[in-house]
C-alpha cells in the first residue's frame, strides 16, 4: 500500500520488517506447509524489494536484494539470472555491446545449468558482434544443457557459416531440419506448428544461401523441398513479410546464379498468395518500400533475362572491388567515429551475389547489350586521419589502381557497415600520385553488403546517367518527370527499363564506359 502510494521508503523499510519477522517465525515453524509458505514470504519481500529499487534505476540495489533472496534460497538463483538478462537488453538496445555480454555471462553465471541464458547470449553475440566463435561455444553449451532442438542446432549452423566453416553448417541445417520435422510431426498446438514450418523455411534458405555463396562441395538440397517448405510456412503465416523478404531474397540468389525457373517460383511465392495463386495487392506497396522493386517488373525481368539464354554482350562495365577495414565515417550532425570492424568474408560472398544479380538485371534490361564485370578485389585500410570523401579521397593501394586503370571503369568501394554509410556515387578525376603525376577519370561507387537489392541498382544506374548525360537525375520523382515526357511508368523500376530501351541504346552500349574513353596514358 505504501508503495502504491509513492511512500517507496517507508515501503522498503516495511519490506525489510517483514523479511525479518519472517525468518524468525520460519525457526519456530514445524509444519511443512508453513515452511513453504514462510519462505515463499521472503522470497516475494526481497522480490518487491527489487521491484522498487527498479522503478527507480537503482539497479545495484536490485542485485543487491535479489542476491539475498537467492542466497537465502538457492532455487530462486533464476531470479538473479532474469534479472542480469534484462540488464543485457538494456545494454544491447543502447549499443553498449561490451556491457551487454558482460550482464549475459553473469546471468549463465547465476544459473548456470539453465540452457536459456547460453542461448541468448550466442544470438546476441551471432547478431551484434564479429565473435562468431564465442557464439558457437554459447550454442554448443545451450545444447549441452538441454536445448536438444532444431533451433539450436540452426544457431550452430549459423556460427559456423560465419567461421567460414560452411560444410560443417551445411550438415547442422540437414540436421535442424530433420529435427524440425520430426517435431513437427507431433506438435499439437497450432502456433507451434506454424513457428516449426518457419523454422524449418528458414533452414531451407540459409542451407540454399551457403551453397549458392560459398566454395562447397555439398550440393543444394532439392528444389522442390525448398519450395513447399517455404509455401507451407506462409500458408499457415500468410501475414508474416519477415518470411515473405527471405523468400525474395533467395529468389534474388537464385535470379543471380541464373536459376531462372526456382527464381520464378520463389518471386511468385513472395508476392502472391501460397492457397489461391492470387497476387496479394495489399503486400505491393510494403515489399516495393523495402526493396526498391516493383514484383511485377522483377518477373518480368527474370522471364526476359530466361528467354535470352546465352549472350554475347556489346560493352561489359568493370569494376574495381575495394573492401574497407577500420574506417573512419564522419557522424550525423558532426564529428568523427573509427569503426573497429572489417569487411569479411562472408560480407564479400554477399557483395559478390548482389552484383551477380546486378548484372542480370542490366543484361535482362539491355537484352543482352549491355554486362558488368569485376577486374580485381583490393583491400583498404585507411588511416585516421585519411579523408574518405570520394573521388578525391582514400581508394586503397595507388599501385593497383595504376596497375589496373586501364581495366576497370568503376571503383566500388565496399564499407563493412551499412548503417553507417550511406550509398552514393561520384564521378571524377581518380589522383594517381605518387605513383604518377596524373589523374583519370572514373566512377566511384559506395556502398554496403547489406544495402537492399535495390539500392545497388539504383546507385548503379547513377553511373550510367553520368556516362549517358541523363539529366536531372531521379526523374521518376514527380517533380522531375516533366523532363522525360515519353516516360509513362509509374515507378523506378519502370523508369531503369524506359531509358534502358531508349536513352542507353540511343547513346551506344560501347560508349557506356570510363576505361576507354579516358585511359591512362
């Protein structure tokens, strides 16, 4: 009462009574029952105890009460667990990774044979963090203590694709699956069945995603069981985008490895309805915002991409990939951060199937005119106080630029994290020096592996505006529209394909270049 009166002292001093009075009864006390209860008692005094130094951020205090509530009986220890997970969350969602981890392993610490605290904290790790091994050893020791499920095993698969040690992820998925299905098999209650055929999806697209991404001797699992387990998953979730985006995503792997059926498939499976076959209208504009992509244009362009078969382009567009490490970005409203991150591996399998993608889409869009190509992959690490504004700044090691600027047309230069940096595009005078007392003209294209597919095509297309003298540019804006009259779409993607058909063909798909036009002497 007096603590729902705001009287929160004189409410603890009252707990800490009670506590007292309590335990001196519990030494008289002969009854079990009456045991039970007195203890019970106690417990819930230090509990509410908390409860109020909580409410008022005092969370040393909290441990403090919660640790003599387990100290005075030790199986309440899930007590002092819960609470340091939640101190996790809070360090997590304010990006204070160092302290979230540390409040994780002081939550296995304090009940260290429940399997839920080892769990959380290789999700966090796996999720937030480059500490891919310490995230296996938390889900191996979450598996060990009794999370014997398809789920840990997938978390486990995950970790190991991140080492790179992706045959041995490959059979944790084989072996998720199978342990999803068979619980699927005796689940009762409709909601788990529905999280265990998302589940087993989800297997599914990351199994099919290692093996299109990575050197591996391990072959895709069938398409068809890719497919039905996805369109089981959404038939009993049709709300769930989460699902839809990854359907899309694999439909995007697969349009970029030239799978041109399963891509099909996957597209119309991400936009239409998986029991009636009927596009779902309401899921257009959604999808369209998170990608970029208008579905119907994308089947559009996958089917036209299918028809051409083999090419035999006019021009091929090079690249020249430089991977970031260690970079500096200027903040938002001022000042300068060093991110302690790198570009790896697994970030380079994805900038390599985006552009995969990429370069169908200019194929599909030019019928077969018109490619992209990479030259060579470099490495940069930029010093502190090295400018990275482009083109004039940092690109990496000047005597591979001055060994390759004759072979590429674009410089893309890749930083590890994408909400940091946004994408852009500038064209100018590359400066060679010291190597030479020279400059050339190039692309420099910014971006990050986890930009949407769209954006890729979007910051793209910038290039080609430059080298087609489009001008303004975004002219699908409605403001700027008046200035392509016989442009009559309606989206960007529409707007790609009308210039692709008219202003690129008209210009000279040979003439889409940087390389040729403006070589280094």
């Amino acid at each position: 009462a007096l603590h729902r009166l705001a009287k929160d002292d004189e409410a603890l001093a009252e707990l800490e009574r009670a506590i007292e009075m309590n335990k001196t009864a519990l030494d008289t006390a002969r009854a079990s029952d009456q045991v039970s209860l007195l203890r019970y008692q106690i417990v819930d005094s230090y509990v509410w105890q908390a409860n109020i130094h909580r409410e008022r951020r005092d969370y040393d205090k909290v441990y403090q009460v919660l640790a003599a509530a387990v100290d005075f009986d030790p199986s309440r220890k899930e007590l002092l667990a819960q609470e340091h997970l939640a101190s996790a969350s809070r360090y997590a969602q304010s990006g204070q990774t160092e302290r979230a981890i540390e409040e994780y392993r002081k939550a296995i610490a304090a009940a260290p044979d429940a399997w839920q605290y080892s769990y959380k904290l290789g999700e966090y790790l796996l999720r937030s963090t480059e500490r891919w091994a310490e995230a296996l050893e938390a889900f191996r020791n979450a598996w060990d203590k009794g999370y014997q499920r398809g789920i840990a095993r997938h978390g486990i698969a995950l970790a190991l694709h991140r080492l790179g040690k992706d045959d041995q992820a490959l059979a944790e998925l084989e072996r998720a699956i199978e342990m999803n299905r068979a619980a699927l098999d005796t689940a009762r209650a409709s909601d788990q069945a529905a999280l265990l055929r998302y589940q087993i999806a989800d297997d599914y697209f990351w199994h099919s995603r290692i093996v299109r991404s990575a050197k591996t001797h391990r072959q895709h699992l069938h398409h068809d069981s890719t497919y039905r387990a996805f369109a089981a998953a959404l038939q009993h979730n049709p709300s769930n985008n989460e699902l839809r985006g990854k359907i899309l995503g694999l439909g995007h792997f697969a349009f970029g490895d030239g799978d041109y059926d399963l891509a099909i498939n996957l597209y119309r499976l991400a936009f239409h309805d998986p029991v009636t076959g009927a596009p779902r209208h309401d899921l257009r504009e959604e999808l369209l915002l998170a990608w970029g992509i208008a579905p119907e244009v994308m089947l559009e362009l996958v089917e036209n991409r299918r028809r051409l078969g083999r090419i035999a382009p006019e021009y091929t567009h090079t690249l020249l990939v430089v991977c970031y490490h260690g970079i500096v970005v200027e903040r938002v409203g001022g000042g300068r951060m060093r991110v302690p991150t790198r570009v790896t591996e697994a970030q380079k399998r994805d900038v390599e199937a985006k552009l995969r993608w990429l370069t169908q889409v200019v194929e599909s869009m030019s019928d077969g005119r018109f490619s992209l190509s990479i030259v060579k992959w470099s490495d940069a690490r930029p010093d502190s106080g090295q400018a990275l504004e482009s083109p004039g700044g940092y690109l990496g090691d000047s005597r591979i630029l001055v060994e390759t600027i004759n072979e590429f047309d674009t410089v893309m230069r890749v930083w590890p994290m994408s909400n940091t940096v946004r994408a852009w595009v500038d064209v100018g005078y590359l400066d060679l020096r010291p190597s030479r007392s020279t400059s050339t003209r190039r692309a420099v294209l910014n971006i990050g592996p986890d930009h949407p597919h769209g954006i890729w095509l979007h910051e793209f297309f910038h290039i080609l505006e430059e080298l087609a003298g489009i001008s303004p540019a975004h002219g699908y804006f409605p403001e700027e529209r008046r200035h392509f009259p016989g442009w009559t779409g309606r989206e960007e993607m529409d707007y790609y394909r009308w210039h692709f058909r008219t202003t690129l063909s008209g210009v000279g798909w040979k003439n889409l270049n940087f390389r040729l036009k403006h070589p280094l002497q």
